[in-house]
C-alpha cells in the first residue's frame, strides 16, 4: 500500500523570489566531503564553488591520483585515494574537518558509503536514488535520525526557482483540477566500457536513474497515488532500457511517464487541468521555460535563468539546514524521499526490474524479461 503524504514542495524563504539568493552569504561556513570524481561530483564542486559559505574541505576517489586532479581543479584543500588498508571514501570520512558528506557514486554503492558517513557523525547529501530499495532508504533514514544529522536525497530539481513556480501555479488552482501528467525522459545512453547506467550490479536502468524526475511533476501536482502501474523493457544486460510508469489517484486524475536509456524524447512535463495546461519545456529536470495555455485562448510564458548550473539552489538549501540545525529539509524531507523509493519499488516489482543485492536486503526478487501491469491496490 502506497503512504498517504501532506503536500509536496514546502516553499523555503530563502528561495523564494531572488533567483541569486543561493549566490550570497548568509552565515556560518560549512566544510564538504565530495565522495567520487565522476561526472555528477564535478558539476557539482563546479557550483558548490560558487556558494560564499561552502568550504571545498575534502575530496575521495578510488584513486589517490584522480582525488589529487580533481582537487587541484575545484580548489579542495584534501584528497583521499585508496591506500590498501582503508578505501579512499572512508578517509575522507574520518577527516575531522568534514561536515557533510556528498555521495555521488553510482546508485548501488549509496548505501555503503552514506551510512558509514552517518555512522561517523558526519551529515549527508546523497545522490538521487537515496538506494536501491526503500528498506534501504529506511534504514539510512533511521540512522541520520537517532544520530542527529542532516540526511537529504539530491533530488536538485525540487529546488528550482522554475519548479517552485510550477509548484505554486499548480496550488493557486490556476489551471483548476489537474486531471493528467504526462512527462518523459529519454536520451541515447553511451555505452562505452564501464557505463554505470548499463551495469546491473551498479544499479543501472532507466528508471532508477532518471525515474524520480518525473515522478517529482507527478507529486507536485497530485501528490501521492492510490496505485500504479509499470512495465519495461528489460535488455540483454538486465537493466532496463525502458519503463513506462501509470500513477492513478483516487479522484481518477492520472499520471503517465515513460523513461529510457535509448530514445531521444521531448524531455518535457505536462500538467493539464480543467482551466489550463502548464508545459514545463525540457529538460523536465532543469526547465528554463514555463508555457501556460488556457482554455480562454490566453497564452503566458515564464521564463528563468537559473544561477551556476542549478545545483546551487540545493546546495544553498542544504547549507541552510545546516546551519538552522534541521536535520532535514521541509522541501525534499526524508518522507517524501521514502515515498519515491516505496513507488520505484512496486514498479520495479511489476515490471521484473531486479538487483543482485535485492535477495540481500530483503526485496521480492523476479526473474527478468518479464514486464508486468497489475494494480497493486
Ligand atoms: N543530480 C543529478 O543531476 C545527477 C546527474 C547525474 C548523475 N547523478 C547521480 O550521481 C551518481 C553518479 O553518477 P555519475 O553520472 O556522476 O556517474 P559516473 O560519472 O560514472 O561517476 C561515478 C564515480 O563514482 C566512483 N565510483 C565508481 N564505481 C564506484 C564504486 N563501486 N564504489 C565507489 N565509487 C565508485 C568513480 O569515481 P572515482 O574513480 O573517483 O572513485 C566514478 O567516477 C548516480 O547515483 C546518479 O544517479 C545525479
């Protein structure tokens, strides 16, 4: 059974209504770990780097040699490698003079590294999907809480000036009832040697990579649903390549997307209402434009240039929690986080998506090629 949840996306003051608020200083610095030095953890350092009370503290990787160019390139004060006794994540751990971790590896090794981090008092930021599953998430979530400490998904988007818009547009009842969703999300993943997202052990596959970003239009506007269902395509490497997802609410509004690791897609989001359709042009994680069309004929576009690459506003949020002491942030709070993974998993349940680690931790495991579409309420 799906948990009923209150609205999402509680708008925070700090993000309100100046698109360079994340940009200025506003109290105390905090110290990062950045965990990786893949492609995500740079773009991030990138804008990290723009935030007047972000100290670059520490980076890690496998390789002390990659910790040390990624370092010298972002301008952080300390790198850990692998040194044969200690993975190079777990020193970075037990510097001192880290505050919040960053975890930015492949989905499958979220765990692992954010609990030791949770485990050493150290806070969280964890990259979207928090885990592999939602007992996982669980469990993290626990953790951060009888240990005091600040524990978020990087889910980015819910911190947009754009999609914060969106959210309220939709809550002023501008476009009456919404009644459907539609959004996709596909791009032609590069397959080259050790591509995470073609790795089933890595946790690889459409949905668990990108599923949340449509999921988060689908929440915005109608909140938790009543039932869903799922089906995919499951390829030769066991991942899947491409996952169509049907929310149903009580009220009979739906919600449709449709992920995928090999076609080229709009990349956008509608939300479409008795009075009006919002258009959230692509990319439906990062939206630059919001088009309204009115059944009165009226048209309006919004438009926003978000600051850094739009990581920042996160950033900003999450050095604001800190500093207020919030274990948690009101716009992407662990609940919310629980709800998505709890949805992903009855998805991938009907559509055979299977991990290796899933026996492990305690999901229903089923065989893969097999797609599914039952209701589960
Ligand atoms: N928020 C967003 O917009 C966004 C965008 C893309 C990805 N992500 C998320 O960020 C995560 C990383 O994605 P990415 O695209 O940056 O991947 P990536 O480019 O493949 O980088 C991942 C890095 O993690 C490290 N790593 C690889 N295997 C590992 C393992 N088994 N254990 C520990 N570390 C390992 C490697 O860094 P070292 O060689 O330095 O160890 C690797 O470069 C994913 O969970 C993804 O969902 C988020």
């Amino acid at each position: 059974m799906i948990p009923a949840t209150e609205p999402l996306l509680v708008r925070t003051p700090l993000l309100a209504d100046d698109p360079q608020d994340p940009l200025r200083a506003s109290g105390n610095p905090v110290r990062w770990g950045v965990v990786s030095t893949g492609r995500i953890a740079s773009i991030v350092a990138g804008d990290l780097a723009l935030l007047p009370d972000a100290v670059l503290q520490s980076v890690s990787s496998r390789s002390r040699a990659g910790a040390e160019e990624f370092a010298a390139r972002h301008g952080f004060r300390r790198a850990y490698g692998d040194d044969g006794s200690l993975p190079g994540y777990m020193r970075l751990i037990q510097d001192p003079d880290v505050d919040i971790v960053y975890v930015a590896t492949p989905h499958a090794s979220h765990f692992t590294v954010a609990h030791a981090a949770l485990e050493a008092g150290k806070h969280v930021l964890c990259e979207k999907p928090m885990t592999l599953n939602a007992r996982d998430t669980a469990v993290l979530a626990g953790l951060a809480r009888r240990n005091g400490l600040f524990l978020m998904e990087a889910v980015w988007s819910r911190f947009l000036p754009s999609v914060q818009r969106a959210a309220e547009i939709i809550a002023s009842g501008e476009l009456g009832e919404v009644r459907w969703i539609q959004a996709d999300l596909g791009f032609p993943a590069p397959r080259h040697p050790g591509a995470r997202l073609w790795q089933r052990a890595a946790g690889g596959g459409a949905l668990l990579d990108v599923g949340v970003y449509p999921l988060t239009w689908a929440l915005i506007a109608l909140g938790a649903p009543q039932s869903l269902t799922a089906a995919a395509h499951i390829n030769g490497d066991g991942v899947d390549a491409e996952t169509a997802v049907t929310l149903s609410y009580a009220s009979g509004a739906r919600a449709q997307f449709m992920v995928s690791l090999t076609t080229v897609s709009t990349q956008a989001a509608t939300v479409s209402g008795t009075k009006g359709m919002l258009r959230c042009n692509a990319p439906l994680f990062n939206p630059t434009e919001l088009t309204l069309t009115f059944g009165s004929g009226e048209t309006r576009l919004e438009t926003f240039r978000p600051a850094g690459r739009g990581y920042t506003y996160q950033l900003r949020e999450v050095l604001r929690c800190l500093q207020l002491g919030l274990t948690e942030s009101p716009t992407m709070p662990l609940a919310d986080t629980l709800l998505v993974m709890t949805l992903l998993d009855e998805a991938r349940r009907q559509a055979g998506i299977t991990y290796p680690s899933d026996p492990v931790r305690g999901m229903d495991r089923r065989p893969a090629h097999t797609g599914g579409s039952q209701c589960i309420d």
